[in-house]
C-alpha cells in the first residue's frame, strides 16, 4: 500500500458537483428522473458529499427549475451530504420549504463579475449573503461559501490574492462553514493556488475550512489541486466525468474530473473512499444519457470499449 509523503494529507474529502454544477449549463433539459438515479449512482459509488441542484430562479437556469420534484424523488442516504445552492432569499425560503439540510452561497471576488453574475456590486452582494447565511444557519443548515473567478475573470485579468481572500473572510465571518475558492475560468496556476491560499490563511481563514475548485482549461487543475494538497487543503470540488464547463471562458472544457481526481489520489497513497469502477460505470451511463462521450481521461482510459 502506498502512503502519502509527508507533505501530504492521508485523507482527502471529495466534494461532488457532478448534479449541480456538471449539469446547470446543458442545453437539453435532463429529465428529473435520470437526476435522481444520477445522485443514487454517485452515493452508491462512495461519494458522501454530492451538491445536488440549486434553488435558482427557473428564468436563469432552466435546466435545475425541477429541484423540489428532485427532492421529492431522490433516495436520502443518511450518511450522505446533498447541499443545494441558495442564490438569494427566495433561493433559501424555497431550500428550507423543501427540508434541506445543507446549502452554499455563490459570490463573486471581483466588481465586473458581481455585476454580471449577480446583479450587485462587489461590496452589496455581502448585504444580500448576510441576511442568507443567518437565516440559514438560523434553521440549522450548514452553509458553503463559493468564492467565484478567485484567480482570474474574463474582464479584469488575474485576481489579487488579498481581494479573494477578503472576499472569503467575509464570508466565513457571516456564519459559513466551508469556503471553496473557484478558478471559474481555469486560468490558476500551482504558483497562484499557493499565494491565494497563504493569502487565505492570513486573512484569518483557517486552513481545514477551505476548498479548491478547479477547471480544467488550460490543462492545470491536477497540478493546481497537488499544490493545494501541499498547502494542507483536505477538500477538493470536482465532477463525476468532467461535466460542466464555465459560459464566460469559450475554452473552458469543464470541471476537474472527479476520476481523474480520484486516479491521481490513489496513485499518491491517499484515501477517498470512492470506487473508481463504480464511478465510470455511473460517468459512461451519464454520457450515455446525454449523448455524448466523457471529456474525462480516466473514464475514457477505463470505459469497456464497443
């Protein structure tokens, strides 16, 4: 058995954002049905904290308008965590009319962003995430804080460490649990990764709370991950088969692929506790359902060929 050097975490929690994030941006609408199963697949295959779908208005993102049927019709492992993203108030009045138990905020580390993304400046998005969080925490959910383009964005370029981790203090001082820090567009470099996160931890936001969310454009999210691991991080976002990719970056080929995660843990001796073969099983049948192959290299090194 392989054991992970001394720079290494001996565990590391994988936070699925397959359902959610994987699938917001489909242009076919994926039956509620096929949702569901995808969620049993994934728990099935080990995964204990799966963001199943969001409470957004049905406006903005048609394809997660089905999230209270979702709720209705998925199976409820105990021991497993299926937060939903709670955009706003009405978000979070909807998440608590349907019982969940976990839910994550999404804000913006820079101006250009929070205008377009949400509607507010860099500075009021904290007075609509304040009154969330509260609430929430208020009827006993675990709140997640996503900190989104914290390395760079399409419109102001690379991001200031210092900015993203105030964004991100700021909302771990509201009542959040657990902030992931988003390179939304995939432009992080191990380089960048280590300085956002000592930026982090001397903001005041302790290192066991934090999480990496990376997208694979330019090729770096495995290396971008190796390096938050050697920075102490424990909790890595990533998408069963790759799903998902970013509308603000035409490049964008998506997620970090929860196996390739998974392949690249087990070859540094650290445990996860997921099945890999369970889980390209579940990415084969998911791209069978929407009709093309995985972008995942794993699943497609591992898939039974025809």
């Amino acid at each position: 058995m392989l054991v992970p050097d001394a720079g290494l975490p001996e565990r590391v929690e994988i936070y699925e954002v397959g359902p959610r994030d994987g699938l917001q941006n489909e242009s076919n609408t994926v039956p509620v049905a096929v949702k569901a199963e995808f969620l049993e697949r994934l728990a099935n295959a080990g995964l204990r904290t799966i963001e199943a779908s969001s409470f957004v208005h049905p406006k903005w993102v048609p394809q997660l308008a089905d999230s209270e049927e979702l709720v209705e019709r998925m199976n409820w492992h105990d021991d497993v965590a299926y937060p939903f993203l709670v955009p706003n108030a009405r978000g979070l009045d909807r998440a608590i009319e349907a019982g969940v138990r976990h839910a994550a905020v999404f804000a913006s580390a820079t101006e250009t962003f929070a205008q377009r993304n949400l509607n507010r400046s860099l500075e009021t998005q904290f007075e609509m995430f304040s009154q969330v969080v509260t609430r929430a925490t208020e009827n006993g959910m675990r709140v997640r804080a996503y900190v989104s383009m914290a390395f760079g964005e399409p419109w102001e370029g690379a991001v200031d460490p210092a900015q993203a981790a105030s964004v991100g203090k700021r909302l771990m001082d509201m009542g959040c649990d657990e902030l992931s820090l988003g390179d939304t567009i995939g432009v992080a470099t191990p380089g960048h990764v280590g300085a956002l996160l000592d930026a982090c931890v001397a903001a005041g936001v302790p290192m066991e709370s934090i999480a990496v969310h990376f997208h694979d454009t330019y090729g770096q999210a495995l290396s971008n991950t190796l390096a938050a691991l050697r920075h102490g991080v424990t909790t890595v976002d990533a998408s069963a088969g790759g799903l998902g990719g970013c509308p603000f970056a035409g490049s964008a080929t998506g997620n970090l692929a929860t196996e390739d995660l998974v392949w690249m843990l087990d070859g540094l001796g650290i445990a996860h506790g997921v099945d890999l073969d369970a889980l390209v099983a579940t990415s084969v049948w998911m791209a069978g359902e929407l009709g093309r192959p995985s972008p995942s290299r794993v699943v497609a090194a591992l898939a039974p060929s025809d």
